[in-house]
C-alpha cells in the first residue's frame, strides 16, 4: 500500500509536462538537476543549528545583553496555594468574576487577593526578558548573515552557491521548527527593544516596510510571479504541477498583502503619534501597591465583595 502511495505521489503527469519523465531529469553532460533526496542533509544540518544556537546565546548573547544592561524586572512569586495553584492548570488563568468570588471562599482570601494571586502567577509563566533577548539576538544574527549571504548568491552564478544557501535556510527553520515549543517567537529586531534603543527600533521597523512593500508587492508579483506565469506556457501545456505551484504562490501573495496592511496599519499610527508601542508585545502585568496588600490582608477578609474589591464604609476613612 505505501509503495500504491509513493508511485501515486510521484506520478510523473502531477509534477512533469508532457513528455518528460524523471529519467529526463538524471544528471549527466555536466548537468546537476534538484532530487528530494537534495532535502535529507536538512535534518542533521538543523541539528547542528541547534547545538551552535545553545553556545551563542550562552557565550554571545547573554555577555552581550550584560554589556547593553539589559535588566530583569524583579517578580513577585505567586504564594503556595493549592486551590488556587489548582483552578490556574486546569480551568484557566483570568478566573471570572463570579469564580473569584468563589475561590474566595475556598481559599479564605479576600478578592483583591485572589486577583492579585493571578497576576503574579501569570506573570511567573512569562518568560524572561534575558530569555527574550538571547532568543531574538540568536535570530538577528542569523538573518543578518543569511541576507548579506542571499545577496552575494544573487550575484554568483555558481549553482553549488545557491545549492548551499537554499538547504541552510531549510536547515535553520527545521531547527526553529524543533525549538518551537520553548521558542518565545519574537522578531529579531526586538533585541533593540529589551536593550531600550527605543529610537534604534523605530529605523529598523521603517526600512523593515520599506525592504517589504518593495519586495513582496512589486518585485515579487510584478517580477517572480509573472515569471512562473507566463514563461513555462511557452515551453511547455500547463500541468497539475504548474497550477499548484502557481496556486501556493497566490496564497503567498494573498498573504503578503494582508501582511502588508497590518504594516501599514502600524506605520499610520506610528506615523501620527498613536502608536505607544508594540501591538504585539507581551506586556507583564503591573503589581498592585503594597499598600492595597495591607489593606486587603485582613478587615478586608470578611467584607462583602463588588467587582472584586471590599466596599468601604462611608465612615470611615479609606486606607487604599
């Protein structure tokens, strides 16, 4: 049955034009053709990124955050509560209210308490700015690399050049592939943000719309798509495989231009001042003041609850 498969999903008439068949495409008189065997090397290549991204961020990325003062803000750790540890792993981490009220009662803290339990527990679960930045360092790196690398390929014409840079970038997303789920998944360019170069940032996002509109909503459609387009047809019928290539394409460009519009979206705010910062940054949640704890500690235990907060009497004075 696998073997029914294998011949099903190398049908020469999928991926080939008429009169051509795989023999067609051996290497000989010089000429070296793409295989999907090409693909293997991949996988130990993505490996080996793996090992040189754990000795970069320890040896590169973590002095260098040193240099830059990047800082940890200090967090306070949620206190042991089983109850409460409980209902945040299995029922979620932004109780409602009528849930807070009722582990209320069944921890014996106040609301306000119960709230704040929650945030600081969240807070735990966020990774660390350092965690952050080595991530994002590691990952500014390589892109720097791999596009000063990508232009000189453009140029050399040597296919063994090209060979190489198309497997390492394969290699690079299949170890990013392995490390996904410890990944904090930020841009590369945030390293700029954790180190505070707020100005730095705000270059590197212009020429990032810049670099972008010009390449995926002029070069890339006006240019590579009219090329996988229009140039195949005068050589060859089209074919299963010419539609679906040509159809992923699409979907790429579709892709692009929604991409493009949240860019857009966010230079017009960055642009008018509406912008304070990221739209995509993981802020952490601030700490109430010490003096609402105080005040929350004790009295307040056994005081009616509205939106989580005690009611205070009209009597007295208000102490948070």
């Amino acid at each position: 049955m696998l073997q029914t498969l294998y011949d099903y999903f190398w049908w020469e008439r999928l991926w080939l034009p008429v009169n051509l068949t795989w023999a067609d495409l051996e290497d000989r008189d010089g000429r070296v053709y793409a295989k999907a065997s090409d693909l293997y090397i991949t996988l130990p290549l993505a490996l080996l990124f793996l090992i040189i991204r754990y000795f970069f961020e320890l040896y590169v990325a973590t002095p260098l955050a040193a240099l830059l003062n990047v800082k940890e803000k200090t967090r306070l750790r949620a206190p042991l509560n089983p109850t409460l540890e409980h209902f945040y792993l299995t029922s979620g981490k932004q109780p409602k209210q009528a849930e807070v009220e009722l582990l209320s009662r069944q921890s014996g803290l106040s609301g306000r308490q119960v709230e704040r339990w929650f945030r600081r527990r969240r807070n735990q679960d966020r990774p660390s700015l350092l965690k952050k930045f080595r991530e994002a360092s590691w990952r500014f790196t390589f892109y720097l690399i791999a596009f000063i690398a990508g232009m000189a390929v453009i140029v050399d014409s040597v296919i063994p050049s090209q060979y190489w840079y198309y497997m390492i970038e394969l290699s690079f997303y299949w170890s990013l592939l392995f490390s996904i789920a410890s990944d904090v998944k930020r841009k590369s360019a945030k390293m700029f943000n954790y180190a505070g170069w707020k100005n730095t940032c705000n270059n590197i996002f212009i020429v990032f719309a810049i670099v972008f509109i010009i390449t995926r909503l002029v070069i890339l459609p006006f240019w590579i798509l009219h090329c996988t387009l229009v140039y195949p047809l005068e050589l060859y019928p089209a074919f299963f495989g010419y539609y679906f290539f040509n159809f992923m394409m699409g979907v790429l460009q579709l892709l692009h231009i929604f991409w493009a519009y949240l860019i857009l979206r966010m230079a017009h705010k960055f642009i008018t001042g509406k912008l304070v910062e990221d739209e995509r940054s993981d802020r952490e949640e601030t700490e109430s003041s010490e003096g609402e704890e105080a005040a929350a500690g004790g009295g307040a235990k056994s005081r009616p609850l509205a939106n989580g907060h005690p009611i205070l009497n009209n009597n007295h004075r208000k102490n948070d």
